[in-house]
C-alpha cells in the first residue's frame, strides 16, 4: 500500500469526515496537524501547493481540499 498522509487542521469538518472515512476502510495513515506543525504547513504550501485542508498524499498523488472520489480512486477502493 502506497504511504498516505493526511495535512489536517483543528475545527475542520471535512478532515473529520476524511479520517472517519479511512478508519471504516482500514486506511493507515499519518496525521500532520498544520496548526501544530509549522513544517509540515510550510511543505503543505511549499510544496504540496496546497492551501486548503484537508490535502491527503496518497504516494505522489496530492488531493487538495475534500473530494472522497478521488481519494477512493488513489486508494483504488
């Protein structure tokens, strides 16, 4: 399985509904909080070119924003 990382932030009902979503399909994953972790919020914007959560790596695949289609199709479920 391809490594998933989830860039999340408190109050977000999205992320919420994202991290719901990969406990009920058994999805491991790492959490990187961008209120909490300034480096991980600088790679989000930096690199990712990303400013919205919740943005989920699946591999090199980035989804920005919440689209549980496409986070489906990367994890081919």
């Amino acid at each position: 399985m391809k490594k998933v990382t989830l860039y999340s932030q408190p109050e977000c009902p999205p992320c919420e509904v994202v991290k719901l979503f990969m406990r009920e399909y058994g999805i491991e994953y790492v959490e990187k909080n961008i209120k909490e972790d300034t480096g991980a919020r600088e790679f989000l914007m930096k690199r990712l070119k990303s400013y919205s959560t919740p943005t989920i790596t699946v591999g090199d695949l980035v989804i920005s924003g919440f689209d549980l289609e496409a986070l489906k199709a990367a994890l081919e479920i």
